[in-house]
C-alpha cells in the first residue's frame, strides 16, 4: 500500500490563527482508508500520542480517532526526508518543505510525490484529495 506522510501545521491545522483546515475531516477519512499513513511532523518524533494531544483541541472526535488509530509515527533529526524511505511509494502532504528536502526528492527522482499543500487557496484539500484519488485511479488501471 502507497504511503501518506502528513505534517500538521499548514495541513491539517492553519498555520495562522490555528485551527481546523477546511475539508481536514474528509482528507482524514479518505487518506486512512486508502494509504499507509505517517505522522512527518515536528509534533511527532516517534511518538504519535503527541501528535494527537495537540490536534485535540481542533478537531473532532471521530477524526482525532481516526488518526490516533491508522497514523504512525516518524522519527527524524534534521530533514523531514530523514524518515521516508524514497524506493517506496509514497506521497507526501507539506506546506514548507526545505529546499535540502526538495533536493533530496529531486535526486532520488521523486520529486513528485511531494505535495505542498497551500491553505491560502480555497479548497486546497478537496484539491489534493482529488490529486490522490487519480493516483489510486492511475494504480488500478496498471
């Protein structure tokens, strides 16, 4: 199964006045259904249960269950790229990569799989959702 690194801030959360992106409830939804997913965050390095605590303030319930049961996490000191293993599949949702991480990704030719996910811009998870979904299209039809 295709893996999901999620970071938190500018993601799931807005970076500004924080809370709830729009559609987060969605993406959670359809990400834990249909990926292997990933806590690659600075709220998570190798335990989850931090990532959680933090997310509890802004989303619900079923969604903080959601990801408390299918997101695993990550452990890495300098570059987020540390903790993704690039010769599998994988995506990964960021709003601020490194440019040392999209040069790690574009030697490793997977630059791809990086998508920068821009809160300013309406409707930016129903956006990726949709990226994903044609990825999961794409992978049946091989």
């Amino acid at each position: 199964m295709t893996k999901i690194y999620l970071d938190i801030d500018g993601v799931l959360l807005t970076a500004k006045h924080t809370q709830a992106a729009p559609g987060v409830a969605e993406l959670v939804d359809f990400v834990t259904k249909y990926f292997d997913c990933y806590w690659l965050t600075t709220h998570c390095k190798g335990d989850r249960a931090t990532a959680i605590r933090y997310l509890a303030s802004y989303l619900s319930p079923s969604t903080l269950a959601q990801l408390n049961h299918a997101v695993q996490p990550t452990n890495w000191d300098a570059l987020k790229t540390e903790a993704i293993n690039l010769a599998e599949e994988f995506y990964w949702l960021e709003d601020r990569p490194f440019q040392a991480e999209i040069a790690q990704l574009e030697a490793a030719g997977v630059a791809n799989r990086l998508l920068v996910v821009n809160l300013d811009v309406p409707q930016a998870l129903s956006l990726i959702q949709a990226t994903l979904q044609q990825v999961l299209s794409n992978e049946k039809s091989h």
